[in-house]
C-alpha cells in the first residue's frame, strides 16, 4: 500500500506499507519509509496509489513540500545499544506491569514509562486509559493487547497483517 496522508496538522506524507491491518477506522503497519510501525486513520488518506510509477507521476505533477520532511522522524534519545522498538504498558497491575516489564527488556525492547514522541509499541490492559491510548494512536503508535505482546516475544509474531 502507498499513501499520500494529511497528518493532523494537515501537513503531507507519503507512507508506504505491506499488507497494514485494517481496524475499521483505522489502517495499521510497518511504515517503510519512516522504518517504524504507525497507525493511520483512513478518513485522513488522501490519495492510494498501486504502484511507484503512480505515486512518482502523482509527485511530480503536485509537488509537496512539506512531504519529504513530514515523513522523517525526529531524531531518537539513545536507546541502549540493540534496542528493537520503545514499549511503554498500561492498564495493568503493579505486579504484572513488572512482569511484562521484565519480558520487553529480556527481548531487547526500551520499556518506557509514558508515550513518548518515538514510542513504537503500547500494550494495553483491561484498565487503559483512553487519553494515553488516543495520544498514542494519533502519533503513529502500534497499540497491542497483552496476548498479541506475548506472541511477540515468544513467536516473533507481529499482530495480524503486519510485515516485518
């Protein structure tokens, strides 16, 4: 799939993606050209395009020039050396926030403790609060249930329709 996409701020960039899922509202995926996982919703897609050929022919006949810069992300903090993606948990008890914790880093992810502007995952407990999950969704982050964190890290197995 390749986008041309108006962030809330209305300002453009082209994302493209491999088979994102679809979750009614919104469009889930691994955003190549931004190398990180994000979240689009579908009312703010402004054009598909099917091929490069399309999307290159599009670009040149209406020039974006916020388009390039729109799509690269800000430069990260240093994330310990090996670190796979930023996680942050919410919603969960004490105890099992501890134990997921506790997983993230045995697999090498940097457990955060709030959305942060490079967050790339969110699990999700039964208690989430709506304005960390919105904060997140609207930046691009992947929201994950605890079971879909599970096949993660003990499958290597990203939540249904994303491509690695």
């Amino acid at each position: 799939m390749m986008i041309l996409y108006s962030d809330s701020k209305g300002a453009l960039s082209v994302h493209i993606s491999r088979k994102p899922r679809d979750d009614g509202m919104y469009l889930r995926g691994f955003c190549e050209a931004a190398k990180g996982l994000r979240t689009w919703r579908k009312d703010r897609i402004v054009q598909e395009f099917t091929d490069e050929v399309e999307l290159y022919t599009y670009l040149r006949a209406n020039p974006i020039d916020s388009c390039s810069n729109s799509t690269q992300r800000k430069p990260r903090a240093r994330k310990p050396e090996g670190a796979v993606f930023e996680i942050c948990f919410t919603g969960f008890p004490a105890k099992e926030r501890s134990e997921l914790e506790a997983k993230a880093t045995a697999f090498g992810m940097w457990v955060k403790n709030s959305v942060t502007v490079n967050l790339d995952l969110l699990c999700t407990g039964e208690k989430a609060g709506p304005v960390k999950m919105q904060k997140a969704e609207a930046q691009g982050t992947c929201l994950l249930t605890v079971d879909e964190f599970f096949d993660l890290v003990n499958n290597g197995v990203m939540p249904e329709g994303w491509v690695k």
